[in-house]
C-alpha cells in the first residue's frame, strides 16, 4: 500500500478492534508491482512512474519494503524523484522500526529513521536516528501500517463503513495524523481489476476491499482540509489491486502488473 506519495496503512483498542498475532488476520507475503500514471481529469498530468512494494513475514513481525520512482517532464527533458522506505513492524501493533529516504536525480535530499514503541495499554514515542535528537509522542491509540491495513479489513469485514484513528509511518518528526477512512463497495469502473497469473493464487477466494482515507494534520487550523487523501482496491489478505494518491498539487494512480507469493512462516 502506498503510504505517502510525496514520502499507506491500520489496530488499536481505541477502534474497538484490537487483536494479538494469533488473531489477526492472516496478510500474506508477496512482492507487487504497478504501473502509476496521472489520475485522470486531476492535477499533475504529465507525471509517470513506477511503484514497488514487498511484504515479508516472521512469527513476531511483518517487514515492508516499498520503492516509488516517479519522472516529472521539465523544459528540457525529465526530473527523477525516488522514495524509499523499509518498515518492520511487531505482529501486535506496538512497535515499529522505520527507515524513509527520498532522492532527486540520485541526490539525497531527505531522510527520516529511527523507532516507535508503545508500552502495553498506554502511550509511547518515536525516537529518531536521523534526524538524530528527533523525538515524537505517541497517544496510546496510534496506529502504524500494517495495524491501519488490518483496521479497514476488520471493519469490512464486519459490515461498518467507516474508520478514524491516529497513524504515524515516521516520514516526519511529526505528531501522528488523522486518518479518516471511508470503506465501500469497489466502484464499477474498478470491479473488473485483473490480477496477474503469477499471482492468481493469492486472490482465490479474496474478498475486494474497497476504501479512501484523508490525512489530516493534528494541529490544523483548517479541518476540513486533508493533507493528502488516498484510494485503494486492497484483497483482504493484504494485497493492493489498486490506488491512488491525490494532493494539492499532484494526482497519481497506479494499478498491479505483477505479482507473486513469498514464503509463509511456520509458527506454533
């Protein structure tokens, strides 16, 4: 899932959804790519690019590898910008290892890293190596990637429609945003979404979840505006089919083109 395009996704017992490694879902390891194009009729038309993410699996973590290359046209030819970002994140939602880079024509200009721990029940913070000194506090409800990726799917599953809770993914020395996620049906122009034949095994018998979240800054003064919304066609085993990403001044979108299944942990 792509969590920030100019760097996505949820559980916490805030939500009324919490749920330890043995009841989780079971999100299954898989390398994905796509294609990203402009989102049609939006801003940032010209934009092109690709997007790369992997999921891996131990019996206490999930590790998330994504790469997002987008090529912007200039008066004289184009403009590379390259984010990367590696996520390890604790099976219960309380921990988190981040490590975000972005470069601009193969030059770093930006790099957040560090660690995000909750205690048991409570609140906690994230520390960060780089910018070294950097620290955020984290609300006891806050929640990181794969634990806001599980949230939607659990709501779906349990029929409701809608979610909103705290997200940090460490991209910035930043409180957490505001997520608020609207969960739906998958519109019709994207029911027929095709999954590549490497990877038809993960889809059999998925369900397609269908959702949108905003971004909102904790301390903005506009709350009407999101930082940045995004839009997904997610299997309810982790996989995206689809997704855009939409901000003021550029829409993306991008759709699978491959896929394929990584090994599954053994756990008693």
């Amino acid at each position: 899932m792509l969590t920030r395009a100019a760097p996505l996704l949820a559980m916490a017992a805030a939500c009324g959804l919490a749920a330890g490694p043995l009841a989780a879902q079971d999100f299954a390891p898989h390398r994905a790519a796509y294609n990203v194009t402009p989102l049609p009729g939006a801003a940032g038309g010209g934009v092109s690019g690709s997007y790369a993410y992997e999921l891996r699996a131990t019996c206490d973590s999930f590790t998330i590898v994504q790469r997002l290359r987008l090529e912007f046209p200039t008066g004289t030819g184009t403009l590379a910008h390259e984010q990367q970002s590696r996520i390890e994140e604790s099976r219960d939602g309380r921990s988190m290892r981040f490590d975000h880079t972005s470069t601009v024509s193969g030059r770093r200009t930006e790099r957040n890293a560090g660690e995000a721990r909750l205690a048991p029940g409570g609140a906690g913070d994230a520390r960060f190596s780089e910018p070294a000194g950097q620290s955020v506090a984290l609300p006891a409800d806050t929640l990181f990637p794969i634990g806001i990726a599980r949230a939607v799917v659990r709501r779906f599953q349990a029929g409701e429609n809608g979610l909103e809770a705290r997200f940090f993914f460490g991209d910035k020395a930043k409180p957490p945003r505001i997520a608020n996620a609207v969960i739906g049906r998958v519109p019709r122009r994207l029911a027929d979404l095709a999954v590549p034949e490497s990877g038809r095994a993960l889809a059999e018998g998925r369900q397609r979840v269908y959702f949108r979240v905003g971004f909102f800054e904790p301390d903005a003064k506009d709350g009407g505006t999101p930082a940045y919304e995004m839009g997904s066609v997610t299997l309810d085993n982790g996989v995206e089919l689809y997704g855009t990403h939409e901000q003021r001044d550029m829409s993306i979108e991008y759709r699978i083109v491959r896929l394929e299944a990584l090994e599954k942990p053994t756990c008693n």
